[in-house]
C-alpha cells in the first residue's frame, strides 16, 4: 500500500473511486449545447456508475450528475459472478404468421 491508498481486494469496488477517465462518454450541455468535461465519477456497484460533468462554456458554468447503468449482458462470460444476477439479451423470436382459414378448419374437423 503507497500514499496511503486504501487496497481493494480483488473483484471488490472500492466505493469511493473516482476516476476522470477519457473511455467514459462524453456528454454536450443540455444548455448551451457546448462540450463538457466529466470532473469525476464513481462506481457505486458493479453494475452502476455515477458521473459528474461540468460543461466548458465558461459563460454557461452548468454542471450536473449523470449515470451509467449496464441494461443486460449480450454475450456470457467466460468467468461470471456467482452473485452477479444480470438479465441477458434474447433474440426476438420470429412472430408467428397467422394461421390460415382453413388451417383452423383442421382443427375442429376431429
Ligand atoms: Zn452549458
């Protein structure tokens, strides 16, 4: 442990992480329509994850909080979470065609 950093052991997250980060989405002020600059974030579970933005129009000035939620896996890990319950994406099915008129007739013909 250096500079007094609290250790997180593996697979844990740490609560108080703040990370500036370039990989996070960038998002334009919903004001002014300007650039903004995320000053920090945080992740609050594994699966959320708080975001504090500042738009860059120094006569704009607004900042405000945003988050980034995952929705639901697309392809399975190769080593999952045993505690981790997340939905996955299902291929829609096909619809059905409609049966046919006399399709239906086959069926009371019993
Ligand atoms: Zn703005």
């Amino acid at each position: 442990m250096a500079g007094g950093d609290k250790s997180v052991s593996e697979g844990e997250i740490s609560q108080s992480e703040l990370n500036t980060s370039p990989n996070l989405p960038n998002m334009i002020c919903p004001h002014c329509g300007h650039k903004s600059r995320i000053r920090s974030s945080a992740q609050i579970t594994p699966t959320y994850r708080d975001i504090y933005y500042l738009c860059q129009n120094i006569v704009c000035g607004f900042s405000w909080k945003a988050s980034l939620t995952l929705v639901h896996g697309i392809s399975p890990s190769a080593c999952p979470r045993p505690d981790l319950d997340l939905p996955m994406y299902e291929v829609p099915k096909p619809a059905l065609p409609a049966p046919k008129p006399e399709d239906r007739q086959h069926h009371f013909e019993i």
